[in-house]
C-alpha cells in the first residue's frame, strides 16, 4: 500500500519547523498521513494537531515517492511538499511522541532530515 503524506514547509524569522520522533535520529517538516481528505485539508488539520497552529498554503512544491523498510516492513510513500504560512493560532507542541522546533535554516545542512529534500 501507498501512503499518501503532506508536509509544510514553515519559516519564521530564518528558521524552519521541524519535529523530532522520541528515540529516533533524524527529523521531518510538520504534516503526516492524509485521511479522507484534500491534500490540502490534510495538511492544514496536521498543523491545527500537532502546533496549534492555523495556517495557509501559499503554493505547492514538489513531491518525492520514498520506499524504505523499518524493521520487516516496507514502507511506499509519496510525500506533497507545500510552503505554508501562519494566519492564526499561538504555538503549542501537541506531539506526545515528538518535539517541535524552530531549526535555524544554516544548520539544516547539518542534521539528518527524513525524507530527504
């Protein structure tokens, strides 16, 4: 099966927000699995979830199809990359299994980010 991901890409003052999974070595821009929904819609209740956060997509980026095994599992995905912007909403980190922040853009050559840009 296919998964189907949108992520946004949220700046603000030169930095970029990203989540970190508990126990895990790498990050990811904000966003997750589309339910019945636009991709659109999806993206914009992922950011109200986990940020508390309403925001608007300015455009579409590009997307990538990622096939990777964790365990005995193979994982297919196809991941829609949008920039976004804030309009409403005062940040909150709402992961339980991950934390939130804002990663200066200099050192995103620096860190392992899942899937790669």
């Amino acid at each position: 099966m296919v998964e189907t991901i949108a992520r946004g890409i949220l700046c603000n003052n030169n930095r970029v927000l990203l989540s970190k999974k508990q126990g895990e070595d790498y990050y990811a821009l904000v966003g997750g699995h589309i339910e019945e929904e636009t991709l659109q819609a999806g993206l914009k209740r992922e950011f109200k979830e986990e940020t508390n956060l309403k925001i608007e997509i300015e455009r579409f980026l590009y997307l990538i199809e990622n096939a990777y095994q964790k365990g005995e599992r193979k994982h297919y995905e196809v991941v829609f990359y949008f920039l976004v912007h804030r309009v409403g909403g005062t940040f909150m980190d709402r992961r339980d299994d991950a934390t939130l922040s804002f990663v200066p853009l200099e050192e995103i050559k620096n860190i392992r980010l899942l899937p790669p840009l």
